[in-house]
C-alpha cells in the first residue's frame, strides 16, 4: 500500500494533498495559502552541508523543510510558523512523510525566534517573507493569505534580525523576495552584519523584468558579492525552463 493510501487520515475535510514527485507530499488548504514557486526555488537556491542544523522563518506549509529534507544531508530541519491552524496542518505533513525524525513545526512568532530556540543554534535560516508593505498590492480579505503576503505579522527587518539571532557565526541566511525592495533588503542584511554573498534575479520570461530575487548571506561575512546568471521561468507560455525543470526535479 502506497505512503498516500496509508496516511489519508491525516488530512482534513477541504484539503488536498499534493505530490512533490520527489516520494513526499505537502497537505494543503486551497481556501487559505498554498505555496507557491517561489518557495520552490528557495529550496533549489539554498546550500545545506552534511550535518546542518537548519531553521524556516515563516514556514506556513512546511514545504521548505519537506524538500530541504529529501535534497539535503542536513541533519535536521526546524519550520517555525505563528498561525496555529497552518503549523498543526504543517506538522500532520511532516507525520504523512514520515518525517518526525528529521522534520519539527514549531508554533511561535518569529520575533521571538531567540527565545523559542537558543541563539546562535543554526547553521542556516532560510525565509519566503511577506513582501508586499503599506498600498503594494491589494489586502486579501481572507487573513492567512493577507498574513502570508502582507507585512502584517512581521516585517522585513523582523525577518533579518530574527535570522541573524539564531544563527551561528558564519552560519547562512536564504532568502527569496521581490526585486522592487532589493535596495532596503541589502541595507537591512548588512545593519545585522548578515552580508549578501550570492544573489539570482528570478525572470519570468527572458523579455521580462525580473519578478523576484534570491539572496544567500553570511552571519559575520566580509563585504564580496556574487551575481549568478539570470534564473528564466518560462520559454513561453505554460513551458518551463530547462533549469526550472531541474529545480522541480523533472528531468
């Protein structure tokens, strides 16, 4: 009997389980948030080395655990996330991989990262923030969608400075936000001496402007960037990238 078949009831009336096609599955709630690529491409950006201790600010499904859990060697994969509802159905995708070992969702407010988990007890942070602030877009009227991409709850700097408390020294901070605010995301990582290493400009068609940005920094860092090659989503309309399929893990 497949994992799906054995495990269905751990999912909840209105939700559905997606595969990751990678021998996982995320639970999800089409009327609240799902995640979304962007996510997706976090966990291709990010780097976890053998043994790592890595924390998710924000982690809303579980996705970025989930699949740093089955790409990685990390040690061990922490999700922390304020809205109940999202962290207990987090953690019942966590039970439906079988992943209790490997996986924990902790229900918490980010700001108060350091004080849930000890200061400087990660090797890497990564984080999908809300990007929109004041009029940048429109307010969903359902909350945990509001939540989710509205700074609502947190705000960047929350982000960067809850990040910069649990990390260790040396230890890595991922994350993907919107190019629109690259200026103030730079200016936030450095004031908490997280310096920007590594950056990709995500492109939705090569003719396009780039719609979002994945930034790599380092706790304590000597000030050397590295712009790697434009990431292009789509070769035209519904077809993916040759790279973007990599990511996915479908070829």
């Amino acid at each position: 009997m497949k994992n799906s078949e054995k495990q269905d009831y751990l999912v909840h009336e209105n939700e559905r389980v997606d595969d990751l096609q990678n021998g996982y599955y995320i639970i999800q709630d089409p009327e609240k948030f799902c995640f979304g690529m962007d996510a997706v491409l976090l966990s291709g950006f990010t780097r976890i080395k053998k043994d790592e201790q890595m924390l998710d600010l924000g982690t809303g499904t579980g996705i970025i655990p989930v699949l740093l859990s089955a790409k990685t060697e990390g040690k061990h994969f922490t999700g922390l996330e304020i809205q109940p509802e999202c962290a207990e159905m987090a953690n019942r995708s966590v039970q439906y991989n079988r992943l209790e070992d490997k996986v924990t969702i902790v229900q918490g407010d980010l700001k108060e990262a350091a004080g849930i988990f000890r200061p400087a007890s990660f090797d890497v942070v990564t984080s999908n923030p809300p990007y929109m602030i004041g009029q940048h877009g429109l307010t969903n009227p359902d909350l945990p969608k509001a939540i989710a991409r509205h700074e609502i709850l947190c705000t960047l700097e929350d982000v960067v400075r809850a990040a910069a408390s649990v990390l260790k020294d040396r230890g890595r901070f991922y994350m993907v936000h919107r190019p629109f605010r690259l200026t103030e995301i730079m200016l936030t990582l450095t004031r908490y001496h997280l310096e920007p290493k590594r950056m990709q400009l995500v492109y939705p068609y090569i003719d396009r402007e780039p719609n979002m940005v994945l930034i790599e920094s380092l706790k304590g860092g000597n000030s050397r960037i590295t712009v790697e090659r434009p990431l292009i989503v789509y070769d035209k309309p519904g077809v993916y990238t040759k790279s973007i399929l990599e990511i996915y893990g479908m070829v």
